[in-house]
C-alpha cells in the first residue's frame, strides 16, 4: 500500500467514504461528506494538513481551538474532520 500520507485530499475523501459506508448510515456519510466538500472549495492544498484543514475550521465553523467550547455543528465539522485524520495515519 502506497503511503497514506502522500494521498491527494480527494483521494483521501473517497477512500475515508467508502469506509464509512461499511458502518455508517447514509445520512451520517452525507453529511461528512457535505463538510469535506466545503474543505474541498477552501483548501488549495495537495495534500491533507492539519494546519490547513484547522484553518478551514476556524474560518468556516468559527473554531479557533479544538479545546473551546462549541456548539453541534461545530462539534460535527470537527468530528468530520477527525475521521479524514485518523484514517491518513491509521489507516
């Protein structure tokens, strides 16, 4: 298996699907998937980085800190993107 942390972010985002379609209902991958596509039109980067996509966070989820308190739809953003992290460096 290639590096997982060479994956493009989009290859990344349809492997991390296809996972989740294994024990997730449709709607919950839906709406990761409703999140990573706003990732998608922010980011200019390759590569999936923590700093970029914590960028994302702040910029369109108004999160600044992973520690501060949040509301649902933050919580959600953050969680959506923990999975695309977890996978990268777990696989």
């Amino acid at each position: 298996m290639e590096s997982s942390r060479n994956i493009c972010i989009e290859d990344l985002i349809n492997r991390v699907e296809n996972e989740l379609h294994k024990y997730h209902t449709e709607s919950t991958v839906r709406h990761y998937r409703e999140i990573w596509n706003r990732y998608l039109k922010y980011t200019s980067e390759c590569v999936f980085n923590e700093s970029d996509w914590m960028a994302f966070l702040n910029e369109a989820f108004g999160i600044a800190s992973l520690s501060d308190k949040r509301t649902r739809r933050q919580s959600q953003a953050i969680v959506a993107m923990r999975v695309l992290k977890e996978y990268l460096t777990e696989g």
